[in-house]
C-alpha cells in the first residue's frame, strides 16, 4: 500500500467535514515537553488555526508527543475578503507587516488593479485550509522556538506526523475522547480534567485565557457536527456531561435507596469516581459507556495507524476514493476492529486489518 498521505476524497465539500486525527513525535521520544513548552506549542497552534481557518476539534500535548483533531474546511468558493485576510494575517504576523500588506492591497484595488490584488491574496491563502500546511507551519515554528531557547540545532520531530481520517459524528467524539484521555492513560492524572494541555482540561478549566471558550467550540463540533452543529461555546452545557461520559468518568446510575420526603419519592443519584465507574457492575446510564470507557483506557493503534476511521460505508467510501493504494484482490476498505477495540466493533471500522497489538 502507498505510503502517501490519505485525504479526505471530500476534502472540498462544503457539506461533509474533512477531519483527520493528526499525532507526530519527538525524536527519539525524548521527554521535553515542559509547562513552558506546551503553553508555547498551544499558542503557536491557536494563531495558525486562526489563521489558516482550519480548527482544532480536540488536542493534547503530552510529554514527547501531541495529538490533534482538525477539522479542514474548504476554502470558500469567492475566497476570502481583503478584511478576512488582514484580520487571519494578524494572528501571525506584526501590525507593521499587515500594514504594508494593507496598504498593497489598498493601492491595488484604487488603481483597478485585479492581477495584483490575485497575486497578493494569493502570497498567503496557498497555506489556508490545507492539512499538510497547518502540520508542517505549527511543527516547524516550534522547533525553530524551541531550538532557539535550548540552543541546540537539528529537527525536532522524529518522523513525518501521522494522519488518521475520522468521521464525524460516534467516530469524531470517541476519537476526541481518546485523545483526552492520553494523560489518564499515562498515568499523570486520574481525571482528564486535571490535565491543562488538553481540550478538555482547556473546556473545563478555562485554559490560559480564563474562559476556555475555543475548546469547547472545538468540542461542540467534534460531537455535534453531524448533527448540523457548528463551533458554538453555547453548547457546551449540552454535551458535556455526554462527552464525560464518552471517557468513561462521572457515570451515573440510579441508587437502590429512595427517600420519600412528605410523600414524594425522590431517587438518589450516586457519582461515581473513575475507578468505581470501570468497575461497576450495573450500568444505569446509555449501555455503551462502560465498554467504551474501557476500550478508551487502553492505547489503541487504530487511531493512530488505521488511516480512515468512521462507519463501514464512510470507509469504504475513502478507500474508494484511494482505491490506486490497494491491489486488485482487495474488494473494499472496512476493516473489522480487533483486540483492545473490540468494544467499538461493528460501530465504528478502519481501512486498515491491524492484527498484532492493536
């Protein structure tokens, strides 16, 4: 199979999201990401996401690597407005800078100069709405940071960063889910909550900025879009307890007991901790959860190696759109999911048959 990286074969559609679980490493794996680090890398990837007008649906930055869930919006069909462009190139760029490019366009657009306008626009919006160029800018001005401030010299990264296309809806939040749970998982915290670097640790804790406003439009879209829901902080009332629930923390169920005050029967209900919500016997919530929660504790390669991630149709729907990739005797692209994601088969499917630990 060709080592090209997938695309979304709808990567255009003003319609169906294009979003893609994206993770790259440190070399060697060498543990350097600090406090001071990951407040760095965040503010890096929050300019280019404001400016490139892709958006972080879900991320976590852990010791040597980051996971991010992004979601690819095509380039509207008019482009984009000389205001639009100024206003993305000052989450990047000095107020000197988006002046002369200001003043460029200004002067361009008196003298009825259309080519020049073209060619301006152009000069920047080549790395909008582009996979390849948000990776490539974030991991780039990172390095150049961090080698800056460590005195050292040399790549930072120890391979090309993975991509895993996702679908959105069950896959986008599960998905979404895993990537929180990366410091459960390590063991740094016992709730996700607690974690800073992530989407959800940002949700609930308000990230640097004290409102945490972007995460939760993040997390809204990654469990509602396919719902028609956009990037609306809103909302966040809405999914958050079901997005919890997702990672298999604060599930509920009805106690046995029951008071009856002044003839009124009131059910209790009873929180449970992380542990005592692994292990619960009886599940009074949506039957799923604790199948899942499970399957979200452990690592599982299919989210970071199965290349398209979604339901059986929207599998094979990218594998036909990538069909060059695979030889003749392989008549489609669902792939039944196995060993630690086994809670998530027939509900959820890969392109690629990752047999051995998976």
């Amino acid at each position: 199979m060709s080592s090209k990286r997938w695309l979304a074969p709808w990567k255009d559609s003003a319609e169906k999201p294009a979003i893609y679980h994206c993770i790259s490493r440190v070399v060697d794996r060498r543990f350097v990401f600090e406090e001071t680090e990951r407040e760095k890398f965040r503010a890096f990837m929050r300019m280019q996401e404001n400016f490139s007008g892709c958006r972080i649906l879900s991320y976590c930055l852990m010791s040597n690597h980051i996971h991010l869930l992004l979601e690819v919006p095509p380039m509207p069909a008019d482009g984009i407005t000389d205001a639009e462009l100024l206003k993305r190139l000052s989450a990047i760029q000095t107020e000197a800078f988006v002046a002369v490019v200001a003043k460029e366009l200004s002067d361009a657009r008196k003298a009825g100069n259309a080519a020049l306008v073209a060619e301006i626009h152009a000069r920047f919006t080549y790395r909008m709405h582009d996979l390849s160029e948000f990776m490539k800018t974030v991991l780039q001005r990172f390095t150049r940071w961090f080698n800056r401030t460590h005195n050292r010299t040399g790549t930072l990264w120890e391979e090309r960063y993975k991509s895993v296309i996702v679908e959105s809806g069950i896959a986008a939040r599960t998905m979404a889910a895993y990537i929180d749970l990366n410091p459960v998982r390590a063991g740094m915290v016992s709730d996700p909550a607690e974690y800073r670097w992530s989407s959800y640790g940002e949700a609930v804790g308000g990230g640097p900025r004290g409102n945490g406003k972007k995460a939760r439009e993040g997390l809204v879209r990654a469990c509602m879009s396919h719902q028609g829901a956009g990037f609306e902080a809103e909302k966040w009332k809405e999914i958050s307890r079901i997005y919890r629930r997702a990672m298999g923390l604060a599930l509920e169920r009805k106690s046995r007991k029951a008071t009856v005050e002044k003839g009124v029967a009131r059910a209790q209900t009873k929180h449970l901790n992380t542990a005592e919500a692994l292990e619960a016997k009886e599940n009074g919530t949506v039957l799923p959860d604790l199948g899942m929660a499970e399957m979200l504790r452990c690592r599982v390669r299919y989210f970071t190696d199965g290349a398209v991630i979604g339901s059986k149709a929207f599998v094979n729907e990218a594998f036909a759109g990538a069909r060059e990739r695979f030889s003749s005797r392989r008549k489609d692209g669902a792939r039944k999911l196995r060993g630690s994601a086994r809670p998530a088969a027939n509900l959820l499917w890969s392109a690629r048959d990752l047999r051995l630990r998976v």
